[in-house]
C-alpha cells in the first residue's frame, strides 16, 4: 500500500535497503527521505560506505531481483518505483532517468563498441535511423572530451583507458537527455579540465531540459557551487539538510563540520587536510546505539548521555534546514560561531 502521489519530480519516503549477509543484516540505507524538483541540484555528501551509491542504485531499480530488501516509497514524476516491476523500472532508464556509474566496467558491455553501446540506448527512446544515432554517438564522445571521436567510437571498451571509459559512459547516460540524472563521483577519475568540461555538460543538459541532477561526492568542495541543496549521509542516514548557504555558512551537524575541516583548499596540498574526522565509518551491521556518529564526536558528552542511548530524529531547525543531533539549537549554533567557524577560518 502506497500513500498519495506528491508534486515534488523526484521524493523518496523512509527508504531502507538492507542486505542480509552470513554476518548479518546490512543496512546500507535506513530511513532516508528527500525531495528534488526538475531544474535543480541535490548533493549527496558523506563518507566511503555511508550508502550514497546504494540509495542510488534503487532509484534506477538495480537491486531489483537480488537479495536486497527495499522498503519505503520512491516517486519519480507521480510513479512510485519500489513496488513498480522490474520490467516497468527498466523502461524508465535512459530517458527518465540516468545514472553516471562509479565503476566504469560495470555499466559497459565488454562485448560491443562504445559507439554501438550509445548508439542503442538512444534509439530506444528515439526513432532515428542508425546512421543519424552513429552520428549523435560521436558528437556526444566528442562533447565529454573524446579525441578523434569519429574512430574511437568503434573502440571496444577495453581499448579506451580508464578516464576515457569514464567519458564514455557520461556520453552515453547524457545521450538521451535523462530528465533525473544520477552522477556518482563523477569526476574523481578525470583531470582537473576535463572534470570542469563534465561539470559544465551536466548544467548545460539540466538548462537545456530542466533535468533534476544529483550528485554524489566524498567531497563537500565538488558541490558547493553546483547544489542548491546538500544532503549529508552518515551510516546509511541524513544528518543534515539544507540549501547550499545552510551547510557552508551554517552548518549545525558536527560531522558536517568535520566534513567542512577535511575539505581540500586549493592553497594546500591535496593530502594535507585541515581537522580530518578521527576513527572510522560505523559498522552498517551493528550500527552504534543512540546517535551513530557518537564514538566519533566531540560533543558526545553535551547531550546529557541521550548520544549513547536514543537515535536523534531529524528535526528541522529554522526553514527546511534539518539537522540529527540531540544537543540544543543554541548550543550547536554557539559552538559554529564560536569554537569551529574560527578554526576553519584561521587555519
Ligand atoms: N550487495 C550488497 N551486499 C551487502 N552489502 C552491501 C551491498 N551493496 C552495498 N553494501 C554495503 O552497503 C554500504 C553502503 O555502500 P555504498 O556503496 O552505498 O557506499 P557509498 O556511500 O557509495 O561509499 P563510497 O563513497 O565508497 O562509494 C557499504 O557498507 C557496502 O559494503
Ligand atoms: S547527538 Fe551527540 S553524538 Fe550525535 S552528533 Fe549530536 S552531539 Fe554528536
Ligand atoms: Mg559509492
């Protein structure tokens, strides 16, 4: 049983995608809920493993027919997709949506050209001759930066190198316009200009047909000029959020602040991070009790021993901005202005 369709173009509800495993149950997504209109930018930030790409792959309906368990209800364009088939989710891809892989390898068949590849994925959706589609194929591998496009586009993928395959699949996921495109860590293969070149594809497709974009990121600085909102991911959760100005200049989760304190500046060595967030991801099996990001946090102690015992909800602090952490308002805004925005700034 679902509830009523929404406006918004893209809205998830208390998703969960959970992998049972011979260790346990994986929960890799656990009650995540966002909403994204056509003609705007959502950033996904957060740590390796936090279960940015596994929210993803159930937009696109890959985990349909494996062992994952999906609850929650995902609305694209008044459609809900988790209790749609998986025939029904295929047809949706390409067109409706589109999704810009992590891994290369994994979205390109080892078999069939680059050029076939694309050249198939838009004639699904559009009834062009072969010769104009062959044609649309290389224009799109010349537009992410393919030299020579006209001869690559008869390489298999194995002949191109990794940032080229990289290339390829954008050209191929941009080739049919998706009105949702997912772009997962997309530019982290890429050197610096041709990543601004992708940047500014993905933008001009979203002007152009009002797409709704989402991109994914370890990386706060990826996004702070492309978002309109940013939503942070921690253990399969949102911490925080808001609208891009809410996460940079007023961020009120303290892992949001370590995430600010471990972005690369330009005026430093790419490895040289300002105040990287001490220990490790949590387990997404035995989930910390109380506020995951509580063995990790400063301000753990703040919170009158509920960090250890209750899970904060995610409650809104002031216009849409939302933020799980159990200390109170005044003290998280205090602690910004007063102990972190200066040692980010000073440093
Ligand atoms: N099929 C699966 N079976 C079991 N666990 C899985 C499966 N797929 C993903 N996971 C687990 O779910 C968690 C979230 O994975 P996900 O790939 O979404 O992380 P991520 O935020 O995208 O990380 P990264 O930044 O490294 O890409 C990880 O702990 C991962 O090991
Ligand atoms: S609830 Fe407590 S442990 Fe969790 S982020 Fe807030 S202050 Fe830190
Ligand atoms: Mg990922």
């Amino acid at each position: 049983m679902t509830t009523q369709p929404p406006e918004s173009f893209l809205e998830l509800r208390d998703l969960r995608i959970h992998f049972p495993t011979e260790d346990g149950l994986v929960k890799s997504v656990d009650g995540l809920s966002y909403k994204l209109e056509r003609g705007k930018t959502l950033g996904i930030v957060g740590e390796s493993g936090s279960g940015k790409s596994v929210t993803s792959l159930g937009i696109l309906g890959l985990h349909k027919g494996g062992n994952a368990k999906i609850s929650g209800e995902i609305w694209l364009d008044g459609e809900e997709l988790v209790s749609a088939s998986a025939d029904h989710v295929r047809t949706l891809r390409g067109k409706k949506m589109a999704m810009i892989f992590q891994d290369p390898l994994s979205s390109m068949h080892p078999f069939y050209s680059v050029g076939a590849q694309i050249v198939e994925a838009y004639r699904i959706h559009n009834r062009v001759s072969k010769a104009v589609a062959r044609k649309h194929a290389i224009d799109m591998l010349g537009r992410v930066g393919i030299p020579q496009p006209d001869r690559r586009v008869d390489d298999y993928p194995h002949q191109f190198s990794g940032g080229m395959r990289q290339r390829a699949m954008i050209a191929m996921a941009l080739s049919c316009d998706p009105e949702l495109l997912i772009a997962d860590e997309p530019t982290t293969a890429l050197d610096v200009t041709v990543q601004a070149q992708i940047l500014d594809l993905m933008t001009d497709l979203q002007r152009e047909f009002n797409s709704a974009l989402i991109i994914i990121t370890h990386d706060l600085g990826v996004v702070a000029e492309l978002s309109d909102d940013i939503l942070v991911m921690y253990g399969g959760k949102c911490v925080e959020y808001g609208t891009a100005e809410d996460i940079f200049y007023r961020p009120e989760h303290p892992y949001t602040w370590g995430l600010l304190g471990s972005m690369p500046r330009l005026d430093r060595e790419p490895t040289e991070r300002l105040l990287p967030i001490k220990g490790t991801p949590p387990s997404l099996i035995n989930v910390p009790s109380g506020c995951a990001f509580n063995p990790r946090c400063a301000f753990a102690g703040r919170t009158d021993g509920k960090a250890t015992s209750q899970v904060p909800d995610l409650l809104e602090t002031e216009g849409g901005h939302l933020v799980r952490c159990h200390m109170p308002r005044a003290e998280r805004r205090s602690i910004w202005d007063n102990e972190i925005k200066p040692m980010l700034e000073s440093t």
